[in-house]
C-alpha cells in the first residue's frame, strides 16, 4: 500500500518557487530572498557611487564656468603681485609702510598703463578723425599708390562716388556698426570694474603679504615652511624681476622708436614708439615685427620712403638690443630662451586668449626659475657639441699653457 502523499518530501524540481521551510534532497533549507535576487550585491552601491561622481563632476564643472572670470583676476592679481612686491620690500626697508608703499607702486602702474592707453586711444582717434575729414585725398592717394606699383588700372573719382554715396556699402556699413555705441560703453565698464578687482585683489596680496605667508606656514613643519618660503621668495625675485627688466627694455625701445618717428614726421610719434616698445618686449619673437607694422602703414601711403626708413631702424634695433642691451639688463635677472617664451605665449593664447599669452611669459620665467634650483648639477665634458663661443664683444680666453715635457 503507497505511503500518504503528506509524509512523503518535498521534491525540489516540483513546478513552482520552494517554499520558506523545504529542504533539499541533501537537508538544505531554500532561501526564498536568495532565490528571488536578481542583481549581486555590490550593483546598487556602484550605481550610487557613479551618480553621485556624475551630480559631482556636473557642479564642478557649472561652477568652474560659473567662476572662470573670478578665477582669471585672481591670477592676474597673483602675478602683478610677484612683480611689484620686489619694489614694496624696498621701500618697507627704507621704513615705509606696507601699505602705502603698494598703493604708491599701484598707482604708478595705473598712471602708465592709462597714459599708454590715452596715447593709442588718441592715435586711433586722430587718424579716424582725418580719414572722415580728408577722406578724398586718402583715397587718391592710395588709388595712385596701387596704380604705379601693383598696374591697376583704378579711377579714383569712382572710388570716392561709391565712398560718399549715402545708398553704397561703405555708408551702408557705417551706419550697420552705429548700434554697436552700446554694447562698447558696457564693455568699457566691465573691463574698468575688472581692473579695480585686480587692483584690490592686488593690494591685499602685497599689503598682508607676511600675515598671509604666516598663515600658510603655521600649518607646516619647520622643514616644509623653509621649503615653501624658500619657493616663494624665489617666484618674488624672479618674476618681479623679469617684468622689470621687459618694462626698462620697453622704455628704452621707445624712447629710440620716438627719436626716429619724431625726425621723419611720423604722425603721432609718442604713441607709436609707446607702441612698439610695449608690444615687441611683453610678445615674445614675433612682438617687434608685429609692432612695427602699424607705423609702417601710417607712414607707407605719405611717404614709401619714410615706411622703408622705419623698416631699416625697426631690423637694426632689434640687433642692437640683442646684442647690447639685453645681456647686461637681463643679467641680474633671468632670459627667456626665445623658443620658452614663443611657445608659452602660444599655450597661454590657446588656454586664456590675449590675458593668457600676456601670463604666460612670468609663468615661464617663473616655472624655469624653479627648474634652474631643482636638482644637481654636474660639470659639462668639453665636446663641440657643447661648446658656446663667446659674445661678440669678449676676447676668447687664453688656451691653457702646454704641458712642459717630463
């Protein structure tokens, strides 16, 4: 007789989920939850971990975009900083005190910035002023400069009919750019809001300079303070450094650039060499020649004669501070290898735009500063691979005397 169905076990492979208490053929309990799982344990908490560093890295970025022109000021502030605090140390040392030794170096910055900016500002407007005043004989002028030169075959008179025809493209392009008054004055007004941000980031970051280097190493070993004032100390002297010998490098290309402008007749001679010495010393390589394109083409339409003049000196120069000036300004300080400061002008251009490319020079001064005091230093072989042959203006050392036979 078969045995009741009630006493017989569970059989697993029975159609349906187990229930909580069956066993298997070998006395295992099921685990219903375990049976029922479909995902391992660690998937929620990646799938927490990877949206939280989404949620994260989204803010970040909307506060970096958010705050980019924040952080650009305060560069700028770090860098103008290091470069007038040399001048800050001196006059504290003389018993000035700091901060009116910074307002004083601050103001003296404005003041030149501003009479650069008034110069250029005041030949841009002066030549607008006579291309709208003398408009007819800029345009035979350079209608007759194309035809004997390039042989075109240009009328001047319809030249002029299309220039001062109220329906042509010129008129029609002038009265287009009337709308644009607007948007410059906002312009002009975030950028003078700017340049006081800076000012006074500046000031306190020069002002509380030993309060703040106090603050910072209060939280450092003995060793590592050294190691941090040490570092500073060497950014101070060779930024400021370095920027001071551009801006007397600067002045002096401009004070020649004035000499020759002002005896050919160059219009606006003052502006122009404060021009092309600022441009050619703070755009590394290629600065001079840029700088020397617009009193070239002030001067070319006049008097191609004049143009070449300009052309010779701006060449000549360039030699002269090369090899006379440069050395002895920039031996205290530090030198740029041409190719450094070329490329870093490129990467500051590509990261931050005009600001950027201006950063980039101190940024790589300073960076081949550390570089320079980083590491040991070993004794060169003699080889022709070497060997760097003395400045023009040296005598060639002796050769050491021969060895007398044994």
């Amino acid at each position: 007789m078969p045995e009741d169905s009630a006493d017989a076990p569970a059989d697993p492979r029975a159609d349906g989920p187990p229930s909580a208490g069956a066993t298997d053929t070998t006395g295992r309990r099921f685990d219903r939850r375990a049976t029922d799982r479909t995902l391992p344990r660690w998937a929620i908490p990646a799938i927490l971990l990877f949206w939280t560093g989404y949620l994260l890295t989204f803010t970040a970025r909307h506060v970096f975009h958010r705050l980019s022109g924040l952080f650009i000021l305060i560069l700028v502030s770090v860098f103008l900083s290091l470069a007038i605090e040399p001048g800050v140390n001196r006059l504290a040392a003389r018993g000035w005190r700091r901060g009116r030794a910074t307002i004083m170096i601050l103001l003296g910055v404005l003041t030149a910035f501003l009479i650069f900016a008034g110069a250029v500002g005041t030949l841009v407007g002066t030549q607008v002023a006579e291309l709208l005043q003398d408009s007819d004989r800029y345009i035979t002028d350079t209608v007759r400069f194309l035809n004997d030169n390039f042989s075109t075959n240009i009328d001047p008179q319809d030249v002029i009919r299309e220039f001062n025809d109220p329906n042509g493209r010129v008129q029609e392009f002038v009265r287009s750019q009337s709308g644009q008054a607007v948007r410059l004055s906002l312009t002009v007004v975030a950028v003078i809001f700017q340049a006081l941000s800076v000012l006074l980031f500046t000031y306190y970051l020069v002002a509380d300079g030993p309060r703040l280097r106090r603050d910072i190493c209060s939280r450092l070993t003995p060793a590592r303070q050294a190691r941090v004032l040490q570092a500073w100390e060497l950014a101070i002297t060779k930024t400021g450094g370095y920027l001071y010998s551009r801006a007397l490098l600067a002045m002096l290309s401009a004070f020649f650039h004035w000499i020759v402008f002002q005896s050919i007749g160059t219009p606006a001679p003052i502006a122009l060499a404060l021009w092309v010495g600022l441009v050619s010393q703070f755009l590394p390589v290629v600065g001079t020649y840029l700088a020397g394109i617009l009193p070239v083409l002030l001067t070319l339409v006049d008097s191609p004669l004049n143009a070449l003049i300009i052309i010779v000196f701006i060449v000549v120069y360039q030699q002269i501070e090369n090899y006379f000036f440069a050395p002895r300004i920039t031996a205290r300080t530090m030198e740029l290898h041409p190719a450094v400061a070329f490329g870093a002008a490129l990467a500051g251009a590509a990261l931050l735009g005009f600001v950027g490319a201006l950063l980039a020079l101190p940024a790589a001064a300073m960076a081949q500063a550390f570089l320079n005091e980083w590491g040991s230093r070993y004794e060169v072989m003699d080889s022709h691979l070497t060997s760097i042959p003395p400045p023009k203006n040296q005598r060639a050392p002796d050769p050491p005397p021969a060895a007398e036979p044994t």
